[in-house]
C-alpha cells in the first residue's frame, strides 16, 4: 500500500530500548496501512502518538506546545495512566483507529501567572503546578479563592490540579480523584503544619473551574519559592503573587472505551 501524505501519523518515542523498539515496530504497521510516518515532528500530521511512560507523554505536550493534534499513548513505562495501548496491541490499535472506532476526550489544563516585581510568567500545566519550598523548606502562603482570603498556609507547599492530574501527584499527596470531564481545580496541601502558632487546612479542596486562586507568600518567602510545572523546577525571584485558572487552551486523547476510565482506576491503583 502506497503512503498517503494526506494521512500522517506523528510517533515520539522516548529514548528506552523497549520505546524505540516498539517505535521501529509501529512506523512499519502504520507504513504498511498507508500511513507517513515523518522523521520529524509535523504539525500537520493527524495524530500524535506517545510511545513511553506518563511522563513521556507530558514531555511530548510541553515541547510541542499543546497541539490541537490529538495524543494517544503506547505504554513502555510503569504506571501508564495516559497510555492506553499496550506495544502487543497495536494491530488492534490499528484497525480501531483506520475504521473510527474511538473517541476524543478533551484534557483540561491548568494556567499559572507567576507575578515578580519585574514582571508576569505564564505557565501551563497538564497535570499540576506546585509551590514548593526551596531545599525542603516550610513556606507560608496567604491563599485567597476570587479574591477571598481562605487562609495562611504553613508547610511544605501547595498542589493545584486539573482533573485529568487529579491521580498523580495530588493523589499520592492525599487528594480527591476527579472526573476528567469536571471542570475543576482541585487546592492539595503539602505537610500543613498545625499547632497552636500555625493553623492550615489538611484536606484537598475542589474549586469551580470559573475561579481563580490566588496564592501570595510572605514577604520572607518571596526568594524561597520553587515553582513546579508537571515536575519541571522553575526558580524567580521577588515572587509576589501567583494565579491559578483554568486554561481557554486543552488538548484532545483518543480513546477506544469509555469505560476505560474507571478500568484504569482499578488496574492501576487497586
């Protein structure tokens, strides 16, 4: 069968023996269905598919630039929770996707403003963006919801999530799982310190998606912040503020059940 440039398929593997061999293997199926397969990321292509771990996944989003080019996962890492497809599934991947037996799942994101003294940083995140201490450190944070002052937060840092996030970091931290299709941000806390001097919140906290929140440190913590996007580290100076929305961009996954959801919630986690 001839390759049909009308019908180009992206494949971004990380760098494991087992990706790249299943990589090689998939770029000869796809090739022989009449697929292009380009050496190099196209933005024109049809679909985007990850072949790694989650955080092959995520890297792949970051460094494109969250396309509208829908993503699906092969799975060559641990957990997987984004990578639906097992490397000895792909014929059947295959036939699923050539004859449109899938959906598209729309993946909220969530965007930080990080306001210095000099100026404003905008960060997006799939699956969370943190405040955390520098070195360990307790920080203090004054937390407002639209403008309402919640509370003074003492201890190791602040988790704010989108639903699709809601089973990684902020669960392993103790919060809630949440539907991805709930247009929420979820608050989680880090260590809250609790005591007489200090009194923090000690549960998570599900925020509408049309809020903001709105995070201030004390002034003696402003050049003690960690900023961490989806596990990537960001250091500014002078932090003053930081606001949390729901991002106007998302991304789309394909997905072959939409049961699968709650299959890999048992698989995964029980």
């Amino acid at each position: 069968m001839g390759l049909n440039k009308n019908h180009m398929i992206n494949i971004i593997s990380n760098k494991n023996r087992d990706s790249k061999k299943t990589c090689e293997i998939l770029t000869k199926k796809l090739n022989s269905n009449g697929f292009m397969v380009p050496k190099n990321y196209n933005d024109k292509a049809e679909l985007n598919i990850c072949i790694g771990g989650d955080g092959a996944f995520l890297r792949a989003i970051h460094k494109y630039n969250f396309p509208k080019i829908p993503f699906v996962g092969v799975n060559t890492g641990h957990l997987g929770f984004f990578q639906e497809i097992l490397p000895e599934d792909l014929d059947r991947f295959i036939d699923n996707y050539t004859n449109k037996r899938y959906f598209l799942e729309e993946i909220l994101l969530v965007e930080t403003l990080v306001c210095t003294k000099k100026d404003c940083i905008k960060l997006t995140g799939v699956n969370e963006i943190a405040l955390k201490g520098i070195d360990s450190k307790v920080v203090h944070l004054e937390i407002f919801i639209n403008d309402n002052h919640l509370e003074k937060f003492s201890g190791d840092g602040i988790i704010v999530s989108t639903p699709a996030g809601s089973t990684a970091y902020n669960f392993s931290s103790g919060g809630s799982i949440v539907y991805p299709s709930l247009k929420t941000l979820q608050l989680t806390p880090l260590s809250p310190i609790s005591s007489k001097a200090y009194r923090s919140l000690p549960n998570s906290i599900i925020i509408p998606g049309d809020m903001t929140v709105k995070i201030k440190p004390e002034y003696l913590y402003e050049n003690s912040i960690l900023i961490v996007n989806d596990g990537v580290q960001y250091k500014y100076d002078n932090i003053l503020e930081v606001l949390f929305t729901i991002s106007n961009m998302t991304i789309f996954r394909l997905i072959f059940d939409k049961d699968m959801y709650w299959n890999n919630l048992k698989s995964k986690f029980l």
